[in-house]
C-alpha cells in the first residue's frame, strides 16, 4: 500500500522497481549501443541511491526517472520485453530493515549471495565484525580492518548502510538500528531461539531468519581465499 508511505519509502520503492527491470533486461545478453543505454541506466540508478542516503529526495527522483526512461525506450523500439514490478510491493519492503552481519573480511560469493537474500525482505544494514571481536572469535587479526571492510560492503548496491560493530555488546547495535529482521548466515554458528530470547530480555521484538542454504563454490570462504594464494606465491 502506497497510502501512509513516507518519502524515502516512495523514492526507494521507485529505485527498487527500475533495479529489477533493468535486471530483466540484462538477462537478456543485449549488445552494441543498446548494452551502452543500459550501462547508463545503472550508472542513473546508482546515482539515485547515492543521492537517496544523502536525503536529496529531488535529485534521487530525477536520476531513477532517467533510468526509467532509458528503459521505456528500449522497450518500445522493440528491444526488450519486460514488465514494471508492482510499486505497493517495494514500498511494503522499504518499510522493512533487514540487519545482517559478519567478519566480511575477504569479500567472496557467498558474501554476496547472503547480502542479495536480505534485499530481497527489504533495506539492508551491514554490520561487520569489530577488530577486536575478529580476535577474540577467530584468534586471530583481521585481514582488512574493520572501518574499510565497511566502507566496502556499504559500496554494494544491495546495501543501504554499512557500520562496524561494537567490540563489547552485539545487541547494542540493534538498539540504535531497530531491525525488523535480523537474517543469519547459513553457518553463522547462532541458535535462532537463544537470540531471539536475548534480544526480548533487552527489550527488542525482532524476527529472527536464517537463509535456507548456503551457497557453495571453490572460494567462499576467506580461509579458502588465503590459503589458495599461500599455495601460489609463498615460494616465489
């Protein structure tokens, strides 16, 4: 429902729907000048999210109304057939904050993967691994630290906003952010009951998910990353 919705609701709903029309389109392996029209279409819509956290309301619609426009154009020169997601849908999503976190040291697929299943249930917050709880869980440093691993996570088109977490207390960060959901790594090594009767004895109604399964591949995980690199340049 689109009655009641603030602003930023609206503005991120309308990016929404241009993002997963453009996803359609270049599904469709388009080349040549009309791959050129979609490269600016995304660069239009990273501009609006760009503007969208900055709370410039007027320029993010009309950077996301571009990209609109460069879509409607293929599609009625015939150039690719794709439907416009119901806007009342995004909106319901905006509405939802979904919270993920993790050390995200060596960003990987599985990462990504993770990331694209919260967007799904609506805005992601990041909240990546404080230096010191790195060390004190993985015994040892982490590789990237912790104010750069954000910055890089929070440059991902599926994330609204990355933060680093607190070395001392993991539920203070969801007091300040207020998730609807809190969505678990499929290894995360959490039990969803025991985190969701902590997080009531702080006062904090939070559905709590996990994603269904993981997602496998030969480098998914940073151990795997740094020890396929060890094995290729430790003797040269």
């Amino acid at each position: 429902m689109l009655e009641g919705a603030s602003p930023a609701e609206r503005i991120h709903a309308y990016i929404r729907n241009v993002e997963e029309a453009l996803s359609t389109v270049q599904r469709l392996g388009l080349s040549g000048r009309e791959r050129e029209l979609l490269r600016i279409a995304q660069s239009y819509v990273e501009d609006a999210r760009h503007y969208l956290e900055k709370d410039d309301y007027y320029n993010a619609m009309a950077t996301v109304a571009y990209a609109e426009g460069l879509l409607d154009a293929l599609r009625i020169m015939g150039l690719a057939d794709f439907s416009w997601p119901r806007t009342s849908r995004n909106v319901e999503r905006a509405r939802v904050k979904v919270l993920v976190s993790g050390t995200f040291d060596i960003l990987h697929p599985g990462h990504a993967r993770y990331i694209h299943e919260a967007w799904k249930l609506g805005r992601v917050v990041a909240v990546v691994a404080n230096d010191e709880t790195v060390r004190r869980f993985k015994k040892r440093d982490p590789i990237v630290p912790g104010t750069q691993r954000a910055e890089l996570l929070g440059s991902l088109k599926y994330v609204e906003r990355a933060r680093v977490g607190y070395p001392d207390d993991m539920f203070r960060i969801v007091e300040e952010e207020r998730p609807n959901i809190i969505l678990l790594g499929p290894d995360q090594p959490f039990d969803e009951e025991t985190l969701r009767r902590k997080l009531r004895e702080r006062g904090l109604e939070v559905e709590v998910r996990r994603m269904a399964s993981p997602y496998r591949c030969p480098m998914c995980s940073t151990s795997s990353i740094v020890k396929s690199i060890l094995e290729r340049f430790c003797d040269r």
